[in-house]
C-alpha cells in the first residue's frame, strides 16, 4: 500500500505549516487474511484546534462542537479554493486526482492514497490537471481562545 499523511501544526512563528508529512506504513497483520492497519490519528478526546495559524477569513461550515460531516469534495481541474481557516478539524482522503494542500510553509501536492488531518489552520486548496475528489471527515471543534 502506498500513500502519505500530512498534518497540519503551527511554526514557532505562528504559521500554519505541515507538521508531520510522512509515507503510511502498515503495521502488519492484524488476524487472517492478509490485513495490515495503520493508526493514521487518535486523539483521547474530542480533537482541538491549532492555536495560532489563523489569520485568512473563517469559513463557517457550521458543524457544531464534538458533531460529525462526512463528505465527498470534487473539485474541477485547476480549481483553487482561497486560504481560510475552519472551526473544525478534517480528515481528508485523496480518492482520485491530485490536489495541492496550501499552507504558509508552501504547497504539499497530495495524490490518490494520501491523507492530511487539518488542524483548522489557514490553508487553501488547488487541484491538480485532472481534477481531484477528497472523500471528508469534518468534526466540529472549540476555536481557540
């Protein structure tokens, strides 16, 4: 299996930036039949959100505290979504295409396979020559104080 995670952080500066970005590697089997896992994230709570990294415009995807989304994303060949800032954090999968994730430390091209957690920091989105489709986990957060 190949694939990577992204997650997103803050610098010491207060940017957002990719925290961990590194290849998926299975954990090997778990059981009968061939099954690898790997623990992509866990959290022991709810997930908060990054402090600092948030200074574009917040897009308000009104997804309560501690509720749930989960959506599919299609987003045309070359289209951009502008840098902005969630009170939520989303996990993203990479269905098909290629899609660059925009943070203030640069673009990180992700492709089919590849996962990013984004922490609610500022961020944009580009998609790739052919388009991209994310499959979407939101869950609503607490912004930071």
């Amino acid at each position: 299996m190949s694939g990577r995670l992204l997650i997103t952080g803050v610098d010491a500066s207060g940017r957002s930036c990719a925290a961990r970005d590194e290849p998926i590697t299975l954990q090997g089997a778990a059981g009968r039949g061939g099954l690898g896992y790997s623990v992509l994230y866990a959290a022991p709570s709810l997930p908060s959100i990054a402090a600092g990294g948030r200074v574009a415009d917040l897009l308000d995807l009104v997804v309560p505290p501690g509720a749930l989304r989960w959506a599919m994303i299609e987003y045309a060949p070359g289209a951009e979504f502008a840098m902005h800032h969630t009170d939520t954090v989303d996990f993203d999968v990479v269905l098909a295409g290629a899609v660059d994730l925009i943070l203030d430390d640069g673009a990180h091209p992700l492709a089919v396979g590849d996962s990013a957690v984004v922490t609610g920091v500022d961020h944009a989105w580009r998609a790739g020559p052919d388009g991209c489709r994310l499959a979407v986990m939101t869950i609503g957060a607490e912004p930071p104080a």
